[in-house]
C-alpha cells in the first residue's frame, strides 16, 4: 500500500490507466476528487499522476463552479502531420 495515498498498487495503476482514457477536462476533475479524497492531497495525486498541482487545484476549482463554462467543450487530439 503506498503510505501517501493509501491506495494498493493495483489500485493506482488502474487509475492511472483510467486517468489517460479521460479527456483534458475530466482528468483534472478526476484528480481533483481523488485530492478530496484524501483530504488535501493535491500534491500527492499531481506527483501519482504525473500532472502539476496547479492542473489538480483548477479542476478542484471547477468542481466547485454551479454552472460549467464550456459545455460539451472538448479538445480535439492533435494530429500528426509526419509522413
């Protein structure tokens, strides 16, 4: 068990596995419940996820807005322009 998260092993890698199917938005959303969870652990999960903890404190931010302010905004995945 990791002593900082308390999660199993098992556990982060299936989140880490579901942290890269999710878009731009999601991810930082689900980081940030997962910071709550730990009740502050936005550092942590930043570190576990391999993401800045400024990412983890806007998507806490997000989650505490009543209306969200690009519905259905998604960006699009680059492409690759190499021959």
């Amino acid at each position: 068990m990791n002593t900082q998260t308390g999660y199993r092993p098992d556990i982060e890698l299936k989140m880490k596995r579901l942290l890269v199917t999710l878009s731009e938005k999601d991810r930082r959303r689900y980081a940030a419940i997962e910071a709550l969870k730990l009740g502050g652990g936005t550092e942590v999960i930043a570190k576990l996820f391999g993401m800045d903890a400024k990412t983890v404190r806007r998507g806490l931010m997000e989650l505490e807005l009543a209306d969200e302010p690009a519905p259905g905004r998604v960006r699009k995945k680059a492409v690759d322009a190499s021959p």
